[in-house]
C-alpha cells in the first residue's frame, strides 16, 4: 500500500484529497497546512490526521503530493527529495528557474520519481487526438479567463498559460528558438493578459493568447499541419479534425473541392471523447509509475522546458515595459 501525504488543501488540495481517496492501492496518511481554520475544516470533513510539523509528515509517506502554493513548492519539494520520497507537484514546478534546476538535479541524484500537475494533458479532448500523427507547424492558442483572487501570487503566464507552453513542448519535436512577448499588469502588480509567439527551429510557429481578465471562458488550440487542421477545446471537452480523405475517414462527414491540384476530398470528424476525472488520471498514472517502476508521464524535465518558456516570456514583458 502506497502511503501518501498531501500538503496543502486550499482549493486545488480538496480536489487531490477527494481523489486520493478513490484510488486503489493508496493509503492517505494525513496532510500538512499552516492555516489552523483551514485545517481544523479539512480534518474533520475528511477525518484525516493534520500534521503541523511538514518535515514529521513527509518522513511518514512514501510519496508526497505538493499543492500548496507556488513559492513553497522548492522546499516542500527538496525535503521530500532529500527524504527519499516520491514526488507530485502542481505546476508550475518552482518559482524560480534556479529552483527549477537544483529539483532536477537534486532529483536525479535521490532517484525518485517527481511528477508534475499538468493536467491538460490528461483533459478527454486531448487524450482523443493525442495518438494521432500530430506535427503541427502552426498554433494558435486561447486561454482566457473571467478574474479571480486565487493563484495571482504569479503572473498570467505561470498561471494560465504555462499549462499551453507545455502542451505545444509536448507536441513540437524542436527546440526554441525565438520568443516575443508582451503583456500587461491590469489588476494585480504582474501580468494579467498575455500575447506572445513562439518559433522553433523547425520552422513551427505558435501564437499564445492568455487573459485572467476577460468577461467570458475559453481554452482552445488549433493545430495546423500538412493536410491537416486539428481544433481542441479544453473547455468544452470537444475536438475536430479536417484534413485530407484517407482509409481511416470511414465514418465522417466528406465533400469534394477543387485545388490548382485537381480534386481533393476532405474529411471532417469529431473524435469520441471519453468522460475523464482528469485529476484522479494523473494521480494514479503517478501512483503507477512508483509501483511499476515506470516513467512518468509529466516529468521534472518537461516541467523544468515550460518553466524556462515561461520565464523567457516573463523576460521579454519586462523588457518590453521599461
């Protein structure tokens, strides 16, 4: 049985403890928060243990699951590693990219699984395109947002949009190799609406849209690629795919156009998505990377590639605004 703690239970924490809690093979050993209102609610309403004392908590586990804000994640992390302790971190994995680069070096070193909590990539309209042969050399990007108090300890960027940074990472096979940016500070002292490009070396370009201000909800990529157009959105677990007929196209909708090539067919489809607890997926994807000895599907690398986008975006606003 593999025994996990959980520390921090503010809004995001509530949802890991409520999963936790239905995951076989997991035993939930207690959980660490400072806030003594906070946690007295916590310990009742899921009669779970609350350890004041973070370093007792995290000697007890066997993998610890960080959800508490993001200028507590290096600590709370680095004693974990130290520790011996697995490790699930929501993103983004650190404040700082020397944080970012002592954890996976301090990682390496303990040999211990660390994963982080991007979980688009467990989203049901992803997960029914993800197989596909996917090379997209255009992107386009909108994640927006009405405004909302939690998670402005950071900028938009880290925020918002370095959940995209690390879908597109994930996609685009190349290194980067220009980043242009701008953004402004709205409501809080970082910035809260975001527009920036991002070229790699294999010439595909993505273009970035993130609002934590915006009067309506929208999270969606369109990718496009040789004969191929793919939509995907977040927000309404919804995807499509339009590209040329091929022998896989059984089943959607068709019609004919005329190119300066002759006549092409195309093909539209709407992918089954299938009903996913995203969360509760990429718990037990990590509880069965310890288990099985596997990798992990979000590593600290792929965290440590869209903390360094990020930052480089984050450069690039305050240059642009002095």
């Amino acid at each position: 049985m593999l025994k996990v703690a959980v520390f921090g239970t503010g809004h995001l924490g509530k949802f890991h403890l409520n999963n936790w809690k239905e995951i076989e093979g997991v035993e939930l050993i207690g959980f660490y928060d400072p806030n003594d209102k906070a946690a007295k609610a916590v310990a009742e309403k899921y009669q779970l243990q609350r350890y004041s004392d973070a370093e007792e908590l995290m000697s007890l586990c066997d993998a610890a699951d960080i959800v508490a804000p993001t200028n507590y994640h290096f600590d709370l992390c680095e004693m974990a590693v130290r520790k011996g302790k697995h490790v699930f971190v929501e993103k983004p994995m650190c404040n700082t990219m020397e944080e970012a680069n002592e954890l996976v070096k301090l990682v390496r070193e303990a040999n211990v699984k660390l994963q982080v909590g991007h979980v688009e990539r467990f989203n049901p309209a992803f997960l029914a395109v993800k197989d596909l042969q996917l090379n997209p050399m255009f992107i386009e990007v909108h994640r927006l947002a009405q405004f909302n108090p939690r998670g402005t300890e950071v900028s938009v960027i880290l925020d918002l949009m370095i959940h995209d940074i690390d879908i597109i990472m994930s996609l685009v096979k190349s290194d980067v190799k220009n980043v242009y940016a701008n953004g402004v500070a709205v409501m809080t002292d970082t910035p809260d609406i975001a527009n920036v490009r991002i070229e790699f070396d294999n010439g595909c370009v993505a273009n970035l849209t993130s609002s934590r201000i915006s009067m309506k909800k929208m999270r969606k990529i369109r990718l496009f690629q040789r004969d191929a157009y793919i939509g995907i959105d977040f927000l309404e677990k919804k995807s499509e795919i339009i590209r040329m007929k091929n022998n896989e196209d059984n089943d959607a909708f068709t019609f004919d156009i005329e190119t300066n090539k002759g006549k092409k067919t195309i093909a539209i489809s709407n992918p089954a998505v299938k009903e996913v607890n995203a969360i509760k997926m990429e718990l037990e994807q990590f509880r069965d990377a310890i288990v099985h000895n596997q990798h992990v599907p979000v590593s600290e690398v792929d965290g440590l590639r869209a903390m360094d986008v990020a930052h480089q975006i984050l450069q690039k606003i305050q240059r642009s605004t002095v």
